[in-house]
C-alpha cells in the first residue's frame, strides 16, 4: 500500500445534518494533505429508513440518493450528485474512494406475498423448529419510484429467509421453501448451526438470476461512481464462492485490479478468519478484529497487560499484506452490539502501532479524528449521551506516517510495560527514519538502533511528548525515552 492510510469517513450516529458528502468534499484537501491516501465511505444506497438509515438496511442498490423512495430522495448522507462530487473531489487530489457493498439482504419490501416457510431454531438454524407453512412475508420489491437502470422484480424466489411474518405480527427466522435449494446455503461460518440468515429478506444467491443481477448492478455502480475498492459488509453471511466470484466479475469491469478489504468480524476466532483468505484464494484483505481485541485488552488492563503480547494471534503477524489494522470501527464504538471501545489513554499508543510499523493497512475512524457527540441507548433501555474527543497527536501520527515511517524496521519487544521500534528510512524520502517507544508503566527508556545513516544526527519528539534532543552515536544507536503512560515519536531534526 506504498505507506498509504485508509479513513473510514463515518460512524453509526452521522445525522442528515452533518452532510457527510459535501463535508468530504470540503475536507479531501486537507485529508490528502495530511496523509490520507484513501476514504472508505459509507454504503451510498437507499437504504429502509430512508433518509435516517445508515444504508446498511438496504433498500434499493440503484438508489444512490436520486429517487423519492422511503420518504426522501437523498440518503443520510445526501443527494447523488453530491456523493459523485465527493468522489470526484478525492480524486482530484490523488485520493482512493472505496465503496461500501451490502449484498447480503434486502430491506423495507414493497409488498407481501403468500410464502411457503419453516420456522427455525434461532440458536441452531440447521433445526427447524415447525412443518412447511404459508406466512405473509416482506419479499416483494418492484421499486415504484425508480424506473430506471434495472427492470429486475424481486420475489420470494429470491430470498433464503426472511425474519417477520405480517400476518402473525411475529419475528422470528423462517427458511423460505423456493425452487433452488432446502435450508440455507453454505457459508464459511458455522457459528450457530449455520450464519447464513443475518436480518430482513436474505438475499438467495442459488437462484442464477439473482446472481447475475446483483453482478449487472456491480458493473453499474463501478461505471456510475468509478470507485477505487469496495469493503463488502458481512461476509459470514454470504457464500464465499459468489463473494469471490462477484469480485473477479466487478475487477472485469473495471480492467484493474480493485482493492477489497472484507468484514469477517472475529476478534477470538482467527483460524476462521485464516480458512476464509484460504477459500476465496486471498482474493481480498480482512480487517484485523483479533489485534483490534487485543488493543481493547491492552487499554483495559493498563500497567498489567504485556507489550510484548500486542501482535500475538493477529492477522497482521501471519498476512501482513492481507491485514487491514484498525483501533475501532462503527460496530465497536459505544451503544453498538460489538461495542470494545479502546479506552482513551491507550489510543494514541494504538494507532502509533498501526501507523508506524511496517507491515499492515492501518485505517483511521472518523471519530478518532474529528470527535463525535451523539445520543443513544445502553444495554439497560436508558438513553445516554456519548461524547468521543479526537484522539491527541493523531494528525501528527499519520503526517509521521507519510514522511518518516520507510526502511527497515528492527523491534525492540523486550520488555513486558515499555516497547519500542525504529525505521531506519531510506534515500528516497528526505529525512526519513524514526524512534517509536512506548510505555504503559512508568516512564520508558531503551536503547535502539536507528542505522549508521543517521550518526551524529539528532532527533526530537515530533509530538511534544519528551523534552530535548537526542544524538544518534557513529554506530548508529542511542538512548530513547518516552512519557509514563504514553510514547514518543522521535525524528530528525
């Protein structure tokens, strides 16, 4: 990725009124020149709640905010023409747009139908729970206030399950009966008997027609938006054979290879993660939940937690060039279901861990960036305020990133509270080369090599962290130090 940093541009609780296209727009020259070189945006469809969804409840895929549909014409995000001006901002200033894909189900259906179903144990979905029976199910979506781009009529004979029976005013998960298949399909994940069935109408990837729709809506959303890569959304949910299929089928399309970073979210079940690269023939990179676990772990139990432990049973550690590190994301922020937010303190340390090393993608969270305040409901029912500040020096991190982090890396994990590592740099980039050391204890202090290149050189702390100058000796060593509780970033002058 050539030193690149992604930025996820969104959290969960981005409102209609922060305008988050004409706000991208508005802040891609500043991003770029801080050193991002690539924006993963928020899914651009239409999404069941109209204006105030976060798309991920898809309604309409062709719906890029052009339609009066569910109440509104413009997503939560905006209007077409501003989510194409957004992309074409970023562009502008040499940056990738990845686009964020649901293709798992469906949501908000025009109408029911009479549908023959099974009622399915939810704890083990390969039980079923009662005899084939007709419900009314939310499976028929003809989009009326679209009649463009795609004629495709969808039926129950394209879906798998749905999670709600209108005449019986139930939820629950019923297993349609239709043409092409009994049960569900096979996917990767085996967690609950089979993880198929996620919510709403799940999307019946054994029907061909389907299949070569959701391929001919690929091909028009790459030749509508000419995004740079995609992050497919709840990839333990769709078959593994069609995902990597689609993929091959969209970078056909495009005639380059697209970059694809997959959500296989499981913070404790690497070898999940490690069969999965295995079966789609490591056609695209996965975010690194078990690093993202341990960075959690880390802030949480303080002075008492080991260092030298960060990268152990990480995605990073085994496929470096398939891992895409992160500190949070929209799901693990607080009042999500996944919520593991890294505690504040800790932040810093993690994303210099992402950002400085050598091996992995490191994306960056909006919030972590810019702050955010929102409102919501804890586990209890109660509605609580959430306010996450910007996270201290991580401009500086990213700036670090793209001047100084080039060269040789040698690690200095000796030590349980206090870790560091060194870039040696290289001739192409002026100055380059860097010191990272960092504390969870009391103040840090060790002796690294930074490399001959930089003998009587001095380095300071690019983040105000540390006082003074430190003068890198003829053999190209010196003595580094950081803050208790804290690191510092040391460069030359």
């Amino acid at each position: 990725m050539n030193n690149g940093t992604l930025l996820q541009f969104f959290h969960w609780y981005i409102t209609p009124e922060d305008e988050l296209w004409k706000k991208l727009a508005n802040e891609a020259s500043r991003l770029s020149e801080m050193g991002i070189s690539a924006v993963w945006m928020p899914p651009a469809f239409k999404g069941s709640k109209g204006k105030y969804s976060g798309g991920y409840d898809v309604y309409d895929l062709y719906d890029l905010g052009e339609f009066d549909q569910k109440g509104t014409v413009a997503t939560k995000f905006g209007a077409k023409e501003d989510y194409l001006n957004a992309i074409a901002a970023a562009h502008k200033l040499g940056m990738q747009v990845y686009a964020d894909i649901i293709i798992n189900h469906l949501c908000g259906a025009d109408a029911t139908e009479r549908v023959p179903v099974r009622k399915v144990n939810p704890e083990n979905r390969l039980e079923f729970i009662s005899d084939t029976f007709d419900i009314e199910a939310y499976t028929k979506f003809t989009f009326p206030g679209r009649n463009q781009y795609s004629d495709f009529k969808w039926d129950f004979q394209c879906f798998s399950g749905v999670d709600c029976a209108k005449d019986l005013d139930e939820k629950g998960i019923f297993s349609i009966q239709n043409n092409y298949g009994e049960g569900w399909e096979d996917v990767s994940n085996q967690e609950l008997g089979n993880f198929d069935f996620l919510f709403g109408a799940d999307i019946e990837y054994r029907n061909p027609a389907v299949q070569e729709e959701v391929k001919r809506w690929a091909a028009w959303y790459w030749q509508t938006a000419q995004f740079n890569g995609v992050r497919l959304d709840a990839v333990k949910h769709v078959s593994p054979g069609y995902l990597k299929e689609w993929l091959q089928h969209l970078r056909s399309v495009a005639g380059k290879e697209l970059f694809a970073v997959a959500e296989f979210w499981a913070p404790e079940q690497l070898g999940d993660m490690l069969h999965f690269i295995d079966i789609t023939e490591r056609q695209m990179s996965l975010f690194d939940a078990p690093l993202n676990r341990n960075m959690y772990e880390a802030g949480k139990q303080g002075k008492d937690y080991d260092l030298q432990t960060i990268f152990n049973d990480t995605l990073v550690a085994i496929h470096p060039t398939l891992s895409v590190t992160l500190v949070g994301n929209h799901d693990t922020q607080p009042l999500q279901l996944l919520e593991a937010p890294v505690a504040d303190w800790f932040k810093p340390l993690a994303y210099a861990l992402i950002l400085l090393c050598d091996k992995g993608y490191p994306c960056v969270f909006y919030p972590d960036l810019y702050g955010a305040k929102y409102k919501g409901k804890n586990d209890k029912g109660e509605e609580i305020e959430i306010e996450l500040k910007p996270v201290k020096g991580l401009e500086e991190l990213i700036r670090a990133r793209n001047l100084f982090a080039y060269g040789m890396q040698r690690n200095f994990l000796d030590y349980p509270n206090c870790i560091g590592w060194t870039r040696e740099g290289d001739e192409e980039h002026e100055r380059s080369g860097c010191a990272v050391l960092l504390s969870n204890a009391d103040k840090g202090q060790k002796r690294m090599e930074v490399g001959k290149r930089h003998a009587g050189k001095y380095f300071y702390d690019m983040l105000g962290n540390s006082e003074g100058r430190i003068l890198i000796a003829e053999d190209g060593w010196a003595e580094f130090y950081c803050p208790a509780g804290s690191l510092s970033l040391w460069v030359r002058e």
